[in-house]
C-alpha cells in the first residue's frame, strides 16, 4: 500500500511540475499525443489494432489494414485524400483515385470504336459530333461491362440484379413483427447474401471502373461546348406525350437507346433514355434522367445546361446512378429537386454512378442508397455552389459499402444533412430510434466481408448533419467512414455511434476545419472507438460545444481507441455521465481501451472530469490534458532534434523556424522564438504585419510570441483593434488579454460598445469580435468591464458571446454580477447555462441569496442548475430552502428530486439533510432511490 501511495505522489508531483512551467505558446498536436501517451508509459507504435482478428477477404482495403495499425494517421489520410480528390482537375481522374483506394489496378483506355451511322440532328454539326463521341464512349462502356460480368450466366445476372436490392432493403413494418417472424427472415436474407457475395466475387470489378471513367473522359469538355452552342431557326418535334413533350429538338432511337434533345424551352420527358441533352427551360424528368434503370441501359447520359429542373422518379436506379452499369447526369445551373426511390442521386451499385450539379439551392430527397453511395464500384455526388438540403432515410450521404466508395463533394454553401427518421433500429434500443448509417459511413457485412469507404468533404459554410444511429465521420466493420468539414459554424445532432466514431474494428473519423461549432449526440460518439474500432474527431478552431450523456469525448471501450483534439478556441465539453467521458478507456477482457481528450488552447470548461488548464487520469488508459502552455513532459522515447545553426537570421526566416510544429524541429522553434521575444523593437513590428493572416498555424504561432513579448505589444495591438478586419482585431484582442495590460481595458470596453451585435446576422463575423473582448478582458479581470458587460449580457442573441460573457463575469467575481448570471441559469442554451452556474460557484456564499430566490423559477432547467449550484457551494443556508422544495407542486419531478439529494449529501453535518436522504433513498422512483443512498453513504463517510 505505502508504493503505491508512494507511486501516486510520484505521478502528482510529476503533474504539478508539468504545469508549473513558464508560459508559452499552444504546443503542437503530434506532441500533445506523445505527452499524454507518456503520462500512460506508452509509445506511438503501442497504439494498432490488429487487422488479422477475423480472415482477410477478397474485398479487405490495403488502407483499412494500415490504419487499423496505425490509428494516428487515419485523421490525416481523411484530409489528404479529400484534398487529393478536391483538386482533380476531371471526372475521370477522380474515379480513377478512388478506384486506388479500393486497391483496383486498370487498363489504359483504349480508343473508341467507329459508330457506323453518324448522327444528323438537323440542328448543329458540331452537336451531331459530340452525340457520335458519347455513342462511341457507351458502346466502349458497354463492351467493358461485358468483360466485367462474363463469368455469370443470364440467370445469374438475373438473381443478382433482383436479390442484391435485398442486402440494405429496411421494412418499416419490422416494429410491429414477432421474434420469430424477424428471425426467419433473418435467416433467409443471410441465406441469399451468401449467394449474392459468391455471385460478386466472379465480378471483375476493375472493368466496371474503367467502364465509367470511359464514359466520364472528357466529360467536361463536352459539357463546355454544348453550354457555348447557339441555334437559329430551330423546328420543334411533336412526340409521343409518353415519351417527351414540350420543346423538343431531336429524337432517334439508337443501338445504345433512345436519344433525346431538349431545348431551351420547358421539356417534359416521361421515357426511359440512354442520352439526354438538354439546352436549358425548367424541366421534368419523369423517367429517367443518366439512371441506367438496374441494367436496362448500360450505360445512361443526362445533360442539363440551365433551368430550374424536377427529377422526379418512381423507380430506383432513375437519377444520376449506375446500377450493372454507369450513369451520369450534369446539372449546370439552376435550383433543382431531385426526389426519388432507391439507388440514385450519384450512386454505383455494382456499377458507377456520378451527379455533377455546378450550381444552385438544390433539394436532393431519397429513401435508401442515395446520394453519394458506393457498392462494389463508386458513387460521386459533387455539388459545387449553393445552399442544399439532403434527406434520406439510411445508408446514404457518403456511403461506403462492401468493395464500394461513397463520396459526396460540397465546395459552398449552407447545407442541411438530414437522415430522417423511417427505419426502427430494434437490434440496439427498445425506443423509438432509427437506424441512418450516413453521412460519412462505411459498413462491412459482418461477419465475413469487409467494408468501403463513405466521406462527406464539405467547404465553406454553415451546415447542420442530423442523423440517428450510426451517422456523422463513422464505420462498421472493416470500413472507413468520413466527415471532412473546412467550413464554418456547423452542428453535428446525433444519437448514437456518430461523429468520428469506429465500431468493430473499423476507422471512423470527424474533421473540421474552422468555425464554432456544436456536437451533440448521446453516446459512442466524438471521438470513441468501440469493439476494436478506432475513433477520432479532430476541431482545429472555434469555440466549440460538445455535449454527449456517456461513453463519448475521447473515450473507448472493448479494446478501442477514442481520440478527441480540439486545437483552438473557448471549448464546452459537458456530459450526464461523469466517467465515461473526457478521456476515459473502459476496462474490459483483462485489459482495457485507450481514450485520449485533449484541448491545446483556449478558456475550457468541462462538466464532468478535470478543468481548464489541468491534467485527469480517470482509468488506466484514459486520460485527458488541458494545455495551458507547451509541455515540458519527457517524451516516450525521446526522438533525434535539429541542432541549430548559429548565424544571422532574417525575420522571415525566424518566424518560419518559430511556428513549426514538428518535434524534430523543437530546438530550433524555441531557439526562434527566444530571438524573437528578446528584440521587440525588431519583431513587434513584423508580428503587427502578419496578423491578419488566415493560416492557422501563423495566427496561433503569432499570438503566442506577443503574448510572451508582452507590454511593448501592448500599444501597437490597441491601435489594431480599430482595424476593419474582423480576423486581425479578433487576435489582437486575445492577445491583449493574455498579456494582461490594464491599459487594453478601455480599448476593449470601446469595442464592447462600437461593434454592432451579431444578432442581425448569426452567420456574420462580428461575433468573434465580441468574444474575443468579452474573454479578454475576463483575463485581465477589470471591474471596469463589469458594467457593460452585464448591459451586453441582456442583449446578446449570439449564444457564444453570450457564453463569453459568463465566463468573464465568472472570473472578475464583482458581485454586481451575480443576479444576471441567475438569469442565465435560464439562457436557451445549455453551453450557456452550465458555465453561468460554475460562475455562480465560484462567487460562494455571496450568490446563496440569489441562488435561494431562484429555486421556484419556472424554468424547470434553471431550477435544476440552481439546487446543483447550492449544493456545490456547500452554504449551511440553502438546507431548509432546498428541503422546503418537497412542499411545493415541482417535487413531483424525480429529477428534481434527485438533484435535492445529491445537493443535500454535501451537508453532512445536518440531520435535517440527513433525514431527507432516508426518505429520498426509500423513493419509488429507482434513480432517486440510487442518489439518496449514494447520498447517505457520503455523510456517512463524512462524520455524521
């Protein structure tokens, strides 16, 4: 007993010094890993998962197996290879990349066969030349197919093309069918999967590739010179109104299928098309439109060129989908719908499937498979401008099944992701949740084959992703699914297994890139990896919120790995559960899971375990940091480091030396930022001229080098504070408060006062201003700033203002503050409430008053908060008031109730407080009856 008492000062004494060191800049996030894994007397390469648990199968990724070994990499591959993909320059090339990441080698293209009769549309040469090179493209295509499918007979085409659909069919009838009933057709589906999987195996999978990037070489191109083509007289066609209606120039029915041109007039097409041209008009597609129908085109080709167009299809496979085959639709302008079934909206089932819209606020609604999806083959849906909403219902947004790669690529706009609510998930909850499995998913089909690959790459905007279980930068089973998000303030909403989370030996991760954004799920999410998987959600800036019940915030369990990293910002991370979360790894099976929270920068609070600027081991391979500074922790084991060249540098070349972030480099970062700090006459300057720079890794860099340099910065980054870029004055603001200067306080009090409130746009970037002054002057603690801050606090409707303010008022402690922090116990939002109730704790006894008067407020939350805050300050004062509550109408709330008791357990020299507890622990409710006798067990131990 006495080593291990002896071990555990050791430990503690270890942490103190860590902590005590002199202030500097925001330490890097490889070295914050290697920190926190030498704190558990880990290395890097300790952290794998074994990928051999289970048989390779044939449809195992090289990439699944080295990120199961090398987990710290996954987040960066997402980015990479989202980048990669962004920045092809066709179509072509990127299928052929993601025809690399599921380890399929390919044929060069051949050249195009001859088409016997050339087109003669009456209407353009130069059109009749561009329908003959895509007829030409399709009977390659369709040549290649043939290639891929020739080792199944007729019949066997057949039961693949009607039982495949049955490997992701959901029944919304399942809620209401026997044990038996669901068992059966359990089995039965099995049974068929089975069949379905020996039939695939016999596919050439390559060849349904190179079948698509046949038909999408040039693509671009060929949309360029129809979008730039004039017409004089044209003569309108009168067709069968089954076929088309409307402005109709051209039709033939082809060896390839039927051809069709549109023009700029309003079309209706009602038939089924192997090629569609469409010079512009608002149209509806009622049949298909670049949908090859499950096989019955091989190859399908819609272009659109302008107007505001439905698609609208009662069949799966209609829309921008390659089911057996390849289809491709581009859209080029215009705010369309698309509402359709199944497997469509830029999906490849067993096949390759691409939707290209350039522009527009499009609606794309599905049921199952849509958007984004890939079996056995690839799925693209690239929407480059506008504000776009997306529904399904399951295994959609960035799906990744079985041999198959989903991809959605979103470059502008504020985009909604809903996975609405239509499938009961009965396997996991007896509750009404829904299963979704989208948004960046990838799913194997366990037991015995592996998964694909499902990402979402998002660029600027405001998004929201809701989805139920399974959703949002997650995988299952030998698979890796994606969020990459480079955008603004978005919001994350789901219930289980979601937002950068591996299940089952699988890798899920969430990436975003900027903004303040918001997570909330209940459990198994940010960052958690469960049953071998490997789960990680990395925020590089922002004044974020994660808000989770249990099992979530860097946590893992059966033997996971959960990693959660914010990089930057004034961070909440609030749970019901005070164990399982923020850097917790559940002990199970003789050994236990690895979970890791760290936050690397800003003013943090944390509602269950640790504090901001503070260090927690919760389990033996949990544990979360929250740096203050750049850690002075040994790493495990040290690495090699540059030695520096003692010369004359220039002021560019220290800057560049003083941000890097490689540990290889530490000896010249610091030897960089030494310099630069002691000759502020020299580097005050440069500093100033950069800071309005976007780079992260400058802006951080830069704010930690002035906050060091101190009080000959102070004046320079006052006078930035009345520059008009928002991103310029923001820094200098946070600097100015790190520094700490009394003479910054009336500066930022004037923009307090002169910025106008973000309250007429919630997307503007005002708000940032008006945090970043709220929390600085917090920092330099004036009592000065109290009063506007209390008038800003009533009119702010930007709840991250609001929650900056709340945190400063906390920090200054002027009592003046206290009866608008009680009002906040009622604010909308929880990340507002939570740390308006730690700054009432923090004011002690002189906010019991106030807190007593609270208790009967309406606002049930408000009044919760309130019984927890009385408890936590521990004022003799609040008994009676809080035993009072059981006379009153709320106490027939057993959460109430609850709260009552774990507040009165902290007087354990009260017997009225005492006798409460007993009757609390006799309840009939079983929570209240738990919390009354872990109640009782507390004053016990305290002497009672």
């Amino acid at each position: 007993m006495r080593k291990s008492i002896s071990t555990f000062l050791l430990v503690l004494a270890l942490m103190v010094t860590v902590f005590a060191n002199e202030k500097e800049e925001r330490i890097g996030r490889d070295e914050a890993i290697r920190t926190a894994l030498s704190y558990l007397k880990m290395r890097e390469s300790d952290l794998y998962v074994r990928p051999d648990f289970t048989e390779q199968d044939v449809f195992r990724l090289r990439i699944v197996n080295h990120l199961l070994a090398n987990p710290l990499q996954s987040i960066d591959y997402a980015d990479s290879l989202t980048l990669s993909l962004e920045r092809k320059a066709s179509l072509k090339e990127k299928l052929e990349s993601m025809a690399s990441q599921l380890d399929l080698s390919l044929d060069p293209p051949s050249e195009l066969p001859e088409i016997e009769k050339q087109t003669n549309t009456g209407l353009s040469k130069e059109l009749d030349i561009i329908i003959d090179q895509l007829k030409g493209k399709v009977l390659k295509a369709k040549s290649l197919l043939a290639e891929a499918f020739i080792n199944l007979s007729d019949d066997e085409m057949e039961y693949l093309r009607t039982e495949s659909p049955l490997l992701l069919k959901e029944d919304v009838r399942d809620k209401d069918k026997g044990i038996f009933k669901l068992e059966a057709e359990r089995q039965e589906g099995s049974q068929k999967g089975e069949k379905v999987f020996d039939l695939i195996k016999g596919v050439r999978r390559e060849k349904i590739i190179e079948a698509g990037i046949t038909v999408l070489d040039g693509m671009e191109g060929i949309v360029k010179k129809l979008d730039g083509m004039k017409f004089q007289k044209v003569k309108k066609l009168n067709l069968d109104p089954k076929i088309a209606s409307g402005d109709v120039w051209y039709y033939e029915k082809s060896p390839i299928g039927d051809i069709i041109v549109g023009g700029t007039g309003q079309t209706i097409y009602k038939g089924d098309f192997a090629l569609i041209i469409d010079f512009g008009g608002n149209d509806q597609y009622l049949g298909n439109a670049g949908g090859n129908l499950d096989g019955k085109f091989p190859v399908a080709i819609s272009i659109d060129l302008q107007g505001r167009d439905l698609y609208l299809a009662d069949r799966d496979g209609a829309v921008g989908a390659g089911s057996l085959g390849v289809g491709v639709l581009v859209d080029q302008s215009g705010d369309d719908i698309y509402q359709v079934k199944n497997r469509s909206l830029g999906t490849g089932w067993i096949g390759v499937g691409f939707l290209i819209d350039e522009a527009g606020d499009d609606k794309y609604l599905g049921d199952t498979f849509v958007q984004g999806a890939g079996f056995v083959g690839a799925g693209f849906l690239g929407d480059y401008k506008g504000n776009d909403t997306y529904l399904a219902a399951v295994y959609s947004q960035g799906f990744g099944f079985v041999g198959g790669f989903g991809y959605i690529d979103e470059r502008q706009g504020n985009d909604s992701y809903l996975a609405q609510s239509k499938y009961t998930d009965l396997f996991r909850f007896n509750l009404p949740r829904f299963l979704t499995m989208s948004q960046g998913f990838g799913l194997g089909y366990r037991p015995d084959y592996s998964g694909g690959i499902g990402i979402i790459s998002e660029g600027s905007g405001n998004d929201t992703y809701v989805a139920d279980v399974y959703g949002q930068g997650a995988s299952y089973w030998y698979s890796i699914g994606s969020i990459v998000d480079r955008g603004d303030n978005d919001t994350y909403k789901t219930f289980d297994y979601g937002q950068g989370a591996g299940i089952h030996i699988s890798i899920g991760t969430l990436l975003d890139c900027s903004g303040s954004d918001d997570y909330i799920s209940k459990g198994v999410s940010q960052g958690e990896g469960h049953d071998l998987g490997v789960g990680y959600l990395l925020d590089k800036q922002g004044n974020d919120t994660y808000s989770a019940y249990g099992l979530s915030q860097g946590a893992a369990s059966h033997h996971g790995i959960g990693i959660l990293i914010d990089e930057g910002g004034n961070d909440g991370y609030l749970s019901k559960d005070k164990i399982t979360t923020h850097g917790h790894g559940r002990f199970s099976y003789e050994y236990g899971s690895l979970g890791i929270l760290l936050d690397l920068e800003g003013e943090d609070f944390y509602s269950a375990k640790g504090t901001d600027n503070s260090f927690w081991m919760g389990t033996t391979y949990g544990i979360g940091i929250d740096f203050p500074y750049l850690s002075k922790a040994p790493l495990w084991p040290p690495g090699e480091k540059a030695e520096v060249e003692k010369r004359a540098y220039t002021m560019d070349e220290l800057f560049t030396m003083a941000k890097c972030g490689y540990p290889k480099f530490s000896k010249l970062a610091e030897y960089a930022r030494e310099q630069i700090v002691a000759n502020p006459n020299r580097s005050v300057p440069y500093l100033i001229s950069i800071l309005k720079e976007r780079g992260a890794r400058e802006r951080h860099c830069v704010r930690g080098l002035l906050a060091r340099i101190g009080s000959p910065a102070v004046e320079p980054l006052i006078k930035i504070l009345k520059s008009d870029n928002w991103s310029e004055v923001s820094l200098a603001a946070q600097v100015l408060g790190s520094i700490g200067d009394k003479r910054a306080v009336e500066p930022l009090i004037e923009l307090l006062s002169n910025s106008p409130s973000a309250v007429e746009d919630m997307y503007s970037r005002q708000w940032q201003i008006l945090s970043a002054a709220a929390t600085a002057l917090g920092k330099i603690g004036s009592q000065q700033a109290v009063k506007p801050l209390i008038e800003l606090l009533e009119e702010e409707k930007n709840q991250i203002v609001r929650k900056s303010i709340v945190f400063t008022l906390g920090q200054i402690r002027e009592p003046r503050a206290i009866p608008i922090l009680v009002k906040a116990l009622s604010d909308p939002y929880y990340s507002v409430r939570y740390p308006a109730k730690d700054a009432l704790v923090k004011f002690g006894g002189k906010a019991v008053p106030y807190l007593i008067g609270n208790l009967e407020n309406e606002n049930i939350l408000s009044r919760y908060l309130t019984v927890q805050a009385l408890g936590e300050i521990g004022d003799g004062r609040a008994v009676e008031p809080l035993l009072r509550l059981s006379k009153t109408e709320g106490w027939n709330d057993p959460k109430l109730r609850a709260f009552v008791a774990d507040a009165v357990a902290n007087f354990p020299h009260s017997r009225e407080a005492r006798r409460a507890l007993i009757q609390l622990a006799n309840d009939d409710d079983w929570f209240v009856e738990q919390r009354g006798r872990l109640g009782l067990k507390k004053t016990e131990l305290e002497g009672i």
